[in-house]
C-alpha cells in the first residue's frame, strides 16, 4: 500500500468519489462540484494536502489534510472511493501510514476529525486506532431537513508514541 500526494491525473476519480451520494452524505456535501472547481479550491489553499491511498497500484481512496501551522495541528478527512474496497483493511493501513506522517514526519502535536454519528465503520476504525471522543456536537449539520450530530475525535503525538 501506497499513501502519497495525489497527482492531476488522479484528480478525476477524487472528483467522482465526491460526487457519490453515500460520501456526499458521510462528509455532508450538498453539491456536486466540477473538476474546475477542485482544481481552484486546492490552488488556493497551501495548507491543504491532498494524498492518494494506492492500493496494487490502483487509486482507490484519498485522505484530505489540513495543516494549522501556529497550533501545530491536522484535521483529518478519509474516504475509500470504490464501495468495493471497504472492510478489506485499506482504510486502517492507510491511516497507520498518515499517523506515522503527521506525528513523525511533519512532527504534528495535534491530529483531530468529525463524523456523524451514524457512520459505524468509520468510527469503528477511529476507535481501533485509538482516538479519543472528544464530545459531540449536537444537531451541527442540516440535511435534507434533518439535523444531525457530529462526534469529535483527536489523537495526541504523545498518545500515538505511547508517551502517555
Ligand atoms: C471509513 C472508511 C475509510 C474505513 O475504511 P475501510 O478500508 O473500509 O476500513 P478497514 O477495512 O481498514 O477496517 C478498519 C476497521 O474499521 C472498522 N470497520 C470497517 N468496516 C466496518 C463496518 N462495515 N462495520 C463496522 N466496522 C467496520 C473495523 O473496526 C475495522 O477493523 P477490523 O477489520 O479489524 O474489525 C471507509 O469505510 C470509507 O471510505 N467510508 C466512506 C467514506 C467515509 O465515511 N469516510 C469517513 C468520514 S468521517
């Protein structure tokens, strides 16, 4: 397994992937948005990373980072683009990977994400890699009418290096 910043060619799947209803509804995006209009988005924000999980040398999945360097901190977005390669053990290598980026590599403090509290197997695969419920943020998001809950999950470089 492959995790590493995603190329132009790649571009089109992750356009794809974000136009899919069930990750539109995972990450709460009420939209479909162009290839232009990605390609816009990331040239205008130098502290996103945008990294390719490639697995047997196929694109199947991408993890979103938001760097925040003043508080040395990441916030974190996963998605398995092709429904067929979920609960296969892609989602947690890839994470490993990213962790080991984050804490060692870039030498992070901090590294945090949201999601709905219906998403059992994403928060299933936080848990297993040992972040920490932070709280909940209650009827955050509104969707076709509905509010809904989001849950808060971080990790601490010293709990990842087991410092705590
Ligand atoms: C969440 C997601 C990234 C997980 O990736 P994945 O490759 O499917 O996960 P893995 O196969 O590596 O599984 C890792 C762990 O997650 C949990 N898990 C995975 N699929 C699960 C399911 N359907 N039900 C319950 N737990 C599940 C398990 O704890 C699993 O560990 P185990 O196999 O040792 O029990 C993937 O399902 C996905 O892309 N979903 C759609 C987009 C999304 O919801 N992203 C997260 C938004 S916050």
């Amino acid at each position: 397994m492959i995790v590493r910043k995603q190329e132009p060619s790649e571009y089109r799947n992750t356009i794809n992937w974000l136009n899919n209803k069930s990750i539109q509804r995972n990450f709460g995006f009420t939209r479909e948005i162009i290839l232009e209009e990605h390609v816009d988005w990331l040239q205008k924000r130098a502290n996103i990373e945008v990294l390719s999980i490639l697995y047997c040398n196929l694109h199947v999945g991408n993890i979103v980072l938001d760097f925040n360097e003043r508080h040395e901190s990441v916030f974190l977005q996963i998605y398995i683009g092709d429904s067929s390669c979920r609960g296969k053990g892609i989602g947690g290598v890839a994470m490993n990977i990213v962790l080991k980026y984050i804490f060692e590599e870039k030498q992070k403090n901090r590294l945090h994400l949201k999601v709905f509290e219906d998403n059992v197997p994403a928060i299933a695969l936080y848990e297993k890699l040992g972040f920490i419920k932070e709280g909940i943020e209650r009827e955050s998001h509104k969707m076709d009418g509905v509010f809904r809950n989001q849950l808060l999950y971080s990790m601490l470089s010293r709990e990842w290096k087991g410092e705590s």
